[in-house]
C-alpha cells in the first residue's frame, strides 16, 4: 500500500505528529484514525470528538470527506490540521 508522510497539527492541543496516510483511504477514514491515535498520544490533550475535520495547514482549507487522500492532493510533507 502506497503511503504518503505528512505533518499534522493539532491546535486545540498545540501538538504536531508525523503520520503515513495511506493514499487509497478516504478523508473521512483517515479522520477518525487520526483522531484516535492522537487521543491516545496526548495524554488527555486532546479529545476525539464526534466531528473530526482535517485541513490544509497553510491555506486553512478543509478537505472533501468523501475524497481519497490522493484525490485531495496531499503528497509527502504536506502539513494539515485536525480540528
């Protein structure tokens, strides 16, 4: 499975993590995947919630929760956010 690395951010928390994203999965998979993985990670920083929303870091744009991560253009060293 191809994988992607990226930078994500989490700015309720003030956290960055480094994390493969597979480019197959949707954004909406990758979401609550994230989500996870980071709520365990932060010892209590940071909560999952039901909404989980990723942006683009630099533009500040979200990314179509129906879109494959390939199909939203994230390539290596791309920096998104979870909100």
């Amino acid at each position: 499975m191809n994988k992607v690395l990226v930078e994500v951010y989490v700015p309720s928390a003030n956290l960055t993590y480094d994390a493969y994203l597979p480019l197959e999965s949707k954004i909406s998979e990758v979401a609550v995947l994230l989500s996870g993985a980071i709520s365990d990670l932060s010892d209590g920083k940071y909560r999952r919630g039901r909404e989980v929303t990723i942006c683009n870091f630099s533009t500040g744009k979200e990314y179509d929760k129906n879109l494959r991560v390939f199909e939203a253009n994230i390539d290596n060293g791309t920096k998104i956010m979870i909100i």
